[in-house]
C-alpha cells in the first residue's frame, strides 16, 4: 500500500459525500476522490419537492452547506481536501487489480484510477412501469436535480393544466402537493388500495381524504395501463380498469430500485432485496470494497430480515460508518433501521416508525396487540391540532414494534418518541410514565404518546376491549344490526355525527340512562365519542354494571375514514 | 371495610382529580369524594400564563375539557361520578378513626367523612421572601387560578405600567412575557447568577439574552431586599445591593413548598426535600394513604436521590397510580423522574431533561463528558431555526446523563428524544445510528440530536477537543493572549464577529495557509466558526498536519453568551 492511502468514492449525493468527508477527518493524508455522473454534488433530493413547489426560488439552497457555500467541486477541493469529479462515470470495477475505470462524460476520455478502498454509493434509481408509452414526452420522474429543474420549469412556465402522479407514496404524495401549490390539477394514482404503503390502511385513508380536501383527485386499486399521446407528447394516461385521464405531465413515482449493476458486475454479492449485500461495518463481499446508501440494503432491527431502506438520514449515517472504516479499519457499525419516516402531506404529516401491524403479520408477528388514539397534541388554549397514531406491541411482552401517527398535530415529534422507544426496545410498561417535556405550548399535561401507551395498556389489561371503524364499517356493511352508542354530546350530534344507526347517549347522562341498555348483558355495545375518551369512559360505567361486551371504537370520529351523514 | 369502598381525595387541581378519575374506571361501585379547597377544580394551572398574556380570553379554558365542556362540580358528579367538593377545606386527618374532618369554607360548617382509602394531592404553595413590605397591594405570586384572574385584570386594567417578577426559573420568565405582552414595562430580578436553573449557565445566558433582546430587562445576582409602598401599595423594589426599582406590581416567583401540613400533623412522613414520602406505589408512610403531586417526593431515576419535582405530567402520572392503587391496591408504580421540563420563552424554548453539569457535579458524578452542538432544527430551504443544546454524559461508560437545549428552533423534540434516551439508559453510541423520522420540514438529514451524539463520540474518542466558550473568556479576561481562528468567510465576518482577537482564517484556505500557524506544534489553537463544524474541520486539518494541542470552540458564534464587536 502507498504511503497516501488512495480511497475513490463513487456517487457523489449524500452517501458517497459523507463518507468521502468523513475519511478525510480521519485521515488528513489520503488521496480522496469523489466520482460522480451528475452534473451537480451533495443534492438534498429530499428537497426536491419543495423546491418544485416554490417553497423556495434559490436552486443553490439544495446544494449548499447551512451558511450558503454551493458544494461544488471547488468548495470540495478547498474545504474538504477532496477531488470531486463531476459529470464522470465509474464504469468498471477491476476488483484483483483493485482500479476503477472512468469516463469523463463531457470529453468522452476514458481514465484508470487505483484505489486502496472504494466506497459505493450509487444510490437507487426510479422504476419505470413497464407499458406503452413511457418514452413520450411530458413523463419524468423526481429523483434527481435534472428532474427537479424539469418539474420546477413546468411551475414557472404555468402552461400545464393538468398531471397525473403515478404513485401513492411518499416521493408521489411530496410531488402532488408541489403540483397543486403550482396550481396544476392533480390526480394521484395508486395500484394499491392506499396510499403510503408504510401505514396501514386506516391511517393512510385519513392522509387521502386531507389529499382530497386540499383538492387534489386520488385513484386507488388501480394501476397505470398505458400513457397516451400525440405527436410524441403525453395526452392522458390510461388505466388498467380502461378509465382514461387526459393529463399533459405525468409523474412516475411508482419506487425505486438499489443502483448495483455496477457492483455486480464486479462481482460483489446482491441480497435478495436487490440491494448490495453489507455487513455491519458496511463491507461488501470484497473487504477493500464499502458501500452505502440507497445501493445497499439493510437489517431491519425488528424482524431480523434485510430490507431497502433508501432514506436519506441512513445514506449520511451508514456513509459515515463506510468512510470511517475505510480509513481505519473495521472500527465502527451501522447496525440496521427501524425504518422510521415521515412526509408532510399539506397541512398534515404522516409517518411511521418501526413495524405497521401490517408488516409485523407479514414479518410472521401474529401476537400483537395494537391500538389506535386520538387527540390534540396540545391544549385548545394553545390551539392544539389532531394527531392519530397507531401502536403496535407484541402481546406477550409488550413490546413496542412499530408506531404510526398522522394528522395537522407535531407528528415529528410523536415518532421521534416512538423511534426512540423503539430501539431502545422499550416496552409499553415502560412509556406509561415516561418523563416528557411539558408546557402547554408543546404538548398535552399526558403527551398524546403517553396517553397512546395508557390505551394500550388498558386493553392488555382488559379494561379496554376496543374495535376498529374498520371492524365496524364491515359489520354494518355485514347488515349486522349494532348497538352503537355515540357518548358525545347534543350540541356535537348536531353539528357532525356518523349516521351509522349510533344512538345519542352523553356521558354524563348514561349512569341515569341503563334501562335504555340491551337487557342482555352479553350483547355487544360499541362506544365512542369524538377521540373515544368519553367512549372508554361509557364502556367502563358499563361494565360497572355488568354488561360483558362492550368495545370502544378506537380514535372515534376523528378516526373514522369513511364518509359521515354530517 | 363497607360494600362501597370509600376514597376521598384531598386537592382537586391535577394529581387529585387524575387519582380520583382513575379510581372511578376501576370501581364503578366506590364513594369518591373530592375535597378541594379552591372554588374551581381541574385547573390547568401551566396554562396560567398565557391566559394572563392574552394568548386566549375565555377563562374556562383553563378549566375545561378538549371538547370544552367546563369541569365543575356538575360535570364531576354527572360524567365522573364523582361527589366534588369546592371551597371545603381538609382540616385534619384522623389515621386511627379513618376519618376526614372538613369545613365548607362558605358555610363554615364542619363535617367529618370516613375513608377506607385516602389520597392526599394538596399541591405546592408558592414560596414568600420573609422580607419587609411583602403584605403590600400589588405583590402577586402565579400559583393560583385567584392570581390568574388578579393579573389577568391588571393586563386589561392597562394602568400598570412598571413591574417586577421577582424569580427567574419557568413561572417567572413565563410571567415576565405574559406582562410584557401586556405593554408593561418588566424587570426580572435573579438571586443567584443566572435564569433557569436547569439550565447550565452558558446556555440559560443565551436565555436571558433574549429576553432583554425582547425588551425585558434581566437582574441576576441580586436578591430582593425590601418591598417599599405607600398607603400600603407597592410603590417600588429595592434589591439587596442598594438599587432601588419603582413599580406598581410585583410577582414572586422564587420557587414552591410541598403542601403537607396537614399530613405531617396527621404524623405522616416527610423527606428530606420537605415533600410526601412516598414509596413507588404513591404510599406514603400509612398503607391507607396514598399521595401523588406537587406534595411528594419522587425518586431522581439517575442519581437514586429524592427530590420535589413539581411538574404538572408527573401529577398527573403519579395521580393516575395512586388511583389504581388506592382501588386495587398496589398494582401499578411510578418509578421515578428524569425531571424533565420545558419552557417558552418568547420565541424561545428552553428545557431540559436528566442532569445538566451543574447537576451531575452535585450529585458527585465527577467522571462526566459535556458537549455544546449548535445547529439549525432543519434545512435552510426550510427556513430551519437555530438549536443549542448540551449534552451531559458518563465518560467511562458514555450513558447519557443529561441534556439541556435552548433557540428559537424546535427544542421540544430534541429533549423528547434525550428524554426517552435517557430513560432508557442509553448510550451515546446507540444514539450513533439514531433512526428517526426526517423529512426537510421536519428536521436536518442527520438529526440535531445524533449530530450532538456525533460531536460527543468526537470528543470521547479524542477526535475533538473542545473549549467552551466560557473557559475561553476565561483565559482572556486572565490576559492569556490566545491564537483564535475564525474559521468562516470573509462576508461572516464582516457581518458580524466576536472580537477577542481571533484571526480570520476561512477553512477553505487553512490548508495553503498553514505557514501562519505557530511553529511550536504544541501551541495552544482554538478554532471557531458560525456553529463551530467548520471550526472542527479546521482542527481536524490542523491535527493531520501535526499541531497537538488544538481546540474547537463549541457552538461557535451560536453559543458565544458575552457581548460581540459586531
Ligand atoms: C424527491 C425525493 C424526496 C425524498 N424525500 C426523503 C425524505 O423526506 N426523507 C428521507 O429520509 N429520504 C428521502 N428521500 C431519499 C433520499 O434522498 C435518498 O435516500 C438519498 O438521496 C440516498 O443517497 P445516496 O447517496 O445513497 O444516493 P443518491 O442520492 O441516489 O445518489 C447517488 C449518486 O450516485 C451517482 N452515480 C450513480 N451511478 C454512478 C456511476 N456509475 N458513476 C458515478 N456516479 C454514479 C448519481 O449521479 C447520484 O447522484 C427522497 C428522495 C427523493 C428523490
Ligand atoms: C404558572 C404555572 C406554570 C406552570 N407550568 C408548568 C409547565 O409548563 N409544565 C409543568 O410540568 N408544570 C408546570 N407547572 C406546575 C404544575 O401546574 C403543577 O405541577 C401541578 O399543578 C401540580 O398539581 P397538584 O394537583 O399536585 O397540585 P396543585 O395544582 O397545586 O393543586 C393542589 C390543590 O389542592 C388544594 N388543597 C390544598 N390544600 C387543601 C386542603 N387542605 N383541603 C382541600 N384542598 C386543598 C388546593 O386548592 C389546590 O387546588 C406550572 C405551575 C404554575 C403555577
Ligand atoms: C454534507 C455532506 C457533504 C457530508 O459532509 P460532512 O463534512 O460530513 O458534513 P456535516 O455537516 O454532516 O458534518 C461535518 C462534521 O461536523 C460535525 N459537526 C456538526 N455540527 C457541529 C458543531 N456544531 N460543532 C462541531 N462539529 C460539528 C459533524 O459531526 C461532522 O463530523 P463527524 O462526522 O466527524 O462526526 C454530505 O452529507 C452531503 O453531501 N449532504 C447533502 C445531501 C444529502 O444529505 N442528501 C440526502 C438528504 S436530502
Ligand atoms: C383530566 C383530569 C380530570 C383527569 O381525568 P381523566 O378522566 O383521567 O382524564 P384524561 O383525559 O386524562 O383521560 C381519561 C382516560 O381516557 C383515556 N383516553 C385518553 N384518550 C383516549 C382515546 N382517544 N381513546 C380511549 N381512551 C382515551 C386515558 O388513558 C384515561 O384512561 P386511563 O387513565 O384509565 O388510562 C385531571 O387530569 C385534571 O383535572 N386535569 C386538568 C388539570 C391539570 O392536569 N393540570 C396540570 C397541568 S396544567
Ligand atoms: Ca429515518
Ligand atoms: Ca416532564
């Protein structure tokens, strides 16, 4: 080995740039180089969308360090002590002779670079749906800085009336709310029967009616059959139920794949989820090779199983990791995700952290218990906002495994709590007296994930036997008859209710109102209120007095996905 | 013991009415009688200061439920079903007879009620200086919904026009903006060196700062000696170094007492820091009786010492134990606080949670790392806000011990994530790979908090050395001529600088320019910037060129508490 050791990073967005600063901090000696096919380095993608939406005008801002120095290769070469080779390609590993072969996509020349350690980051790239059509013009995705300027032109341009965004989740959701800020009429459209696929269904169904209330078109169980067009440009797009949509932009959105063919044709290990193969120094299968980032994939701390987790903060703490050990030796790890994320969708967000109880039954987690609260996360003095989580725990233990929360409330700071509990592997027992900051301008007296906990354990307990809308909705539309109590009161009714056949019983009117109870005290009642606090508190005077089967409709009417009488 | 078991609970304000609730949902059949001395119940006394600075106008907010039905003696019998007492007051507890004497304060009849379970919430009652003139008209405490209305009136009266707030922790820095607010004129008087006492002092100067930046003035090391009046009105301060202050209303705000008179006639057990002693199942020194609140002792879960941490969750909390056990008995525990505690401070928030140095150095934890991070809470396309937190931790093991964060960014997730961290007795290693949910509007792609844990590893592994920016001040005001860089660009520090004869060395140029540093490699360096990351890369750089004793000024420019050249 030379005297300067000789690291090449190929990928130069997040991953690859963090890696490549970190080996110099550790190394003020080596020959670091950075290689990077796009134009640009250190893109915050992650931005993309806010940027095309006009949240801001300066296209610098998303490749600038906080004080505002664009990170081009100059800043690289001064600042950081690194070679930064834009618009070049890495094209060939040659693992034995330990080189790299480049093209320097402007020239054209051709260039064989040896290296100590390589780091790869090449990120992921978009999938492209497989039918008619997808070559026309007015088709583009959000996935990189060129995308961005496209999109951002159509803003400017104002010319484009109508798009359709093909993909429900958190890139397609982002991309829908930069459109309609641009005033472009906007029809999402999602082959699955919901939109962010990382919340279950219930949530998720809250997050689309916001869509729809901010007046934006959602399409679910339907996927994209073919886009149509004249003289090369896109004119609509078609359906898989045959229903045509004329649109002049279309946006595909539909996930993306780990960016390895590079990596595989050097023969380096690809996991099952298309992913490169890393162990928990973020090694390849070839010890002088790392890799990072969106190319690779990674343990879910939960299941155990390896997962794509193409997230930005992990590109940075995995490309971290990488750069270190590259220069060091095997020194420090990146241990895996609880895949925590989150998307601004409006004037609401929506995340998730840990296991939705979807993927815990798709993990082969069958003993859960979860549970679904609603309330404001801050007092109404101080104008608190509606957050809707749901918490999945294993029966057992109790342990945590996963936490959703969406709604207009601090969404963030929910899962950040969550996310902390969660690899921490707290259990529920554990978050009932969790010691939060409290003032009334930050959160309720029992911050709603605390108050999230309480529910939770009452129904380990017993206390609570609770039921989800979506139980209920499907038992009405069982023409099961229900004896539904809605615990809120007149004033309430009048103004929004349900219409699911619910009786009007107050709270504070139940104890004097038993009679009006079924006489058979193992029929089944079902309570509820706005958030279902006053439900619980009914279900358990009733109990009280002997009734066996009585179940709170969890999250109550600030819950309830479906349409409402009023 | 009778069919229906009998509790009553003294104190109707948080922990009592939590317990008392509590109770009621495991014992539909149990006597539940409130006792509360007050005329309202259920107040939420945190929410006092924004009523009285006019951020809402209906007082009933302060005492209602989220969907705003009042809680008064109605509500309680009607939804709760439970017999709340008002302006009756608890005069003697009776252990042998189990019996309760009260006196309804408008009658002034007196009755005497037999319990099987007692749960005593009597609060705290705010601390009075034992100085001349304290009876004067126009000195207040915020302690009470009477105090709430009493300043309330004098904020819509607009006659006062200079004030005092004698106390600088959370109620008096909330009282001092809720007056401001109001158009008065504030002086915010401080015995002991600083604001905020959970705060260590370099941070609570960034605080203060602030607040006179607000237009508030800020005396610290100074206690009130005297009130002066005429015709028994307040008519000024007059503080222990002589100055004297006109003003027409004074606030004390110097700290509360644990209310336990009338436990500690009734012979029961009060510790060392004058609170209730309570085991872990909220049971004070009498298995019938229970306490929780603002009169108790909890249980400090770092240092395994007791302390009185009057906060309004964990009254909350604590009640809600008590209930269940005082009903079922003792099933469920409030094992202890990491005191954690947040307040606004105009557009300021500043909290903390677990041991800030001060503290640990109290509690004899001398082997201990601190470290100062300056950041924005999220991009700058976002229109992030800046963040300083410190960080406290065991330098042989790394646990967290504590951390501290102040700025106008979003300070209440940081501490809720160093909350959880901490009570799940984590390491700064785990908090390494943190996984939480980032999205540009939420947060930075490496969270400000594994940000702090990153600089914090730095230090434990040697790779920086930090100054603060207090021992910095030191040396210089001892006359040690210092070789400070700056490490930011020009057009920074043109616009603004500290002065104290650092040299402007952009990091760009540090590598070209290192014939400018000290030939001696053993030569004392400190390096700064903005926030201080550039400051550390520079120090990074130094090092890889063989300087030895190099320092990195933390927070920067940020975190910098004295006066700035510019
Ligand atoms: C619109 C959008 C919004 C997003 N929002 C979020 C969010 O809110 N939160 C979140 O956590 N994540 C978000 N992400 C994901 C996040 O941006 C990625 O996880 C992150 O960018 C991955 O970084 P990376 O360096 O691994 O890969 P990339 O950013 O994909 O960069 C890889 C780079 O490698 C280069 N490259 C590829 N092949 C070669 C080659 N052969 N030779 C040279 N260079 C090559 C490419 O030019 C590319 O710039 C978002 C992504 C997008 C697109
Ligand atoms: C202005 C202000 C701001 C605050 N801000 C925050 C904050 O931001 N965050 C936070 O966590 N905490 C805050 N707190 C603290 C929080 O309000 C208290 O911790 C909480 O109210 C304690 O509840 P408690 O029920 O134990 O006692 P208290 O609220 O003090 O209630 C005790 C009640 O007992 C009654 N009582 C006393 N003696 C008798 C008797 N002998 N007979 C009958 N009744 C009796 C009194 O009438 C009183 O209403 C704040 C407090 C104040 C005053
Ligand atoms: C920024 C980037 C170039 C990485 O470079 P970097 O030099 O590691 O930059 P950072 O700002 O993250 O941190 C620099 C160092 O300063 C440290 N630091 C941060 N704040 C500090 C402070 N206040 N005081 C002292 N040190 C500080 C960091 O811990 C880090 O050091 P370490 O990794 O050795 O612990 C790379 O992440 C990038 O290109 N990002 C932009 C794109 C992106 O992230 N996209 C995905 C999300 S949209
Ligand atoms: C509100 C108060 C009366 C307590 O009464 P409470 O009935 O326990 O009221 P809460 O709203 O806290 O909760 C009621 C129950 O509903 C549960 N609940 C909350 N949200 C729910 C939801 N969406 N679905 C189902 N249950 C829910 C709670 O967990 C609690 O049950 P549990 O304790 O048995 O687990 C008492 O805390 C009080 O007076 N507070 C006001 C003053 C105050 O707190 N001051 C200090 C801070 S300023
Ligand atoms: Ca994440
Ligand atoms: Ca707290």
């Amino acid at each position: 080995m030379p005297e300067r050791k000789r690291i090449i990073v190929i990928g130069g967005s997040a991953a690859g740039p963090k890696a490549a600063a970190k080996a110099r901090r550790l190394d003020e000696n080596a020959e670091i180089v950075i290689i990077q096919k796009a134009p640009d380095l250190s893109m915050a993608s992650c931005g993309y969308p806010y940027y095309v939406g006009g949240v801001f005008d300066d296209r610098n801002m998303l490749i600038c360090t906080p004080t505002g120095e664009v990170r081009d290769p100059k800043f690289y070469l001064k600042a950081k002590g690194i070679v930064a080779r834009t618009e070049t390609e890495a094209l060939r590993i040659d693992r034995q002779a330990k080189t790299l072969l480049i093209r320097d996509l402007k020239s054209g020349a051709e260039e064989t670079l040896a290296y100590d350690k390589l780091i790869i980051a090449t990120g992921a790239l978009p999938k492209k749906p497989p039918i008619p059509g997808v070559e026309l013009d007015g088709i583009s995705t959000l996935q990189s800085m060129g995308d961005a300027d496209y999109l951002r032109d159509i803003r400017d341009g104002r010319q484009i009336t109508k798009a359709a965004v093909i993909g429900g989740g958190l890139i397609g959701i982002e991309t829908c709310e930069a459109l309609q800020l641009a005033g472009i009429d906007i029809t999402v459209i999602e082959m699955l029967p919901q939109l962010l696929t990382f919340l279950d269904w219930e949530l998720a169904k809250l997050v689309e009616n916001h869509v729809r209330a901010k007046g934006a078109n959602v399409i679910t169980d339907n996927g994209i059959a073919e886009f149509l067009g004249e003289n090369g440009r896109l004119t609509a797009v078609k359906l898989q139920n045959g229903t045509e949509l004329p649109c002049e932009l279309a946006v595909v959105a539909i996930g993306v794949t780990p960016n390895v063919r590079l990596a595989q044709e050097a023969g380096l290990e690809v996991g099952a989820t298309g992913g490169l193969l890393v162990n928990e120094y973020m090694q390849t299968s070839d010890p002088n090779i790392y890799a990072a980032g969106d190319c690779v994939e990674a343990l879910n701390l939960i299941t155990g199983k390896k997962v794509h987790a193409p997230y930005g903060d992990l590109a940075n703490l995995q490309g971290r990791a990488a750069g270190e050990n590259a220069v060091l030796g095997n020194a420090v790890t990146f241990p895996g995700t609880i895949q925590t994320g989150i998307c601004k969708v409006f004037d609401f967000a929506a995340g998730s952290t840990g296991l939705s109880e979807k993927a815990a039954r798709a993990a082969g987690l069958t003993e859960i218990e979860t549970v679904i609260n609603a309330s404001p996360d801050k007092p109404g003095f101080m104008e608190g906002k509606l957050l809707v989580s749901k918490l999945v725990v294993e029966k057992s233990s109790g342990r945590i495994l996963g936490a959703q929360c969406v709604g207009p409330g601090d969404v963030s700071k929910q899962l950040a709590i969550w996310a902390m509990a969660i690899k921490a592997r707290l259990g529920v027992e554990e978050m009932i007296n969790a010691d939060l900051p409290y003032a009334p301008p930050f959160s309720l007296a029992i911050d709603h994930s605390i108050a999230t906990a309480h529910l939770m354990q009452n129904k380990l307990k017993g206390r609570m036997r609770g039921i989800s809308c979506v139980e209920v909705k499907k038992k009405l539309d069982a023409g099961e008859r229900l004896f539904i109590l809605d615990n809120r009161a007149p004033e309430e009714f009048d103004q929004m209710r349900l219409g699911i056949g619910e009786r009007l019983m107050p709270l504070g009117a139940l104890r004097g109102r038993l009679n009006e109870m079924p006489a058979d005290k193992n029929a089944e009642i079902i309570c509820f209120c706005k958030i279902s606090l006053r439900g619980y508190e009914a279900a358990r005077v009733l109990e009280g007095h002997g009734w066996k089967n009585v179940k709170v409709m969890e999250g109550g009417v600030m819950a309830w996905p479906y349409p409402r009488e009023k």
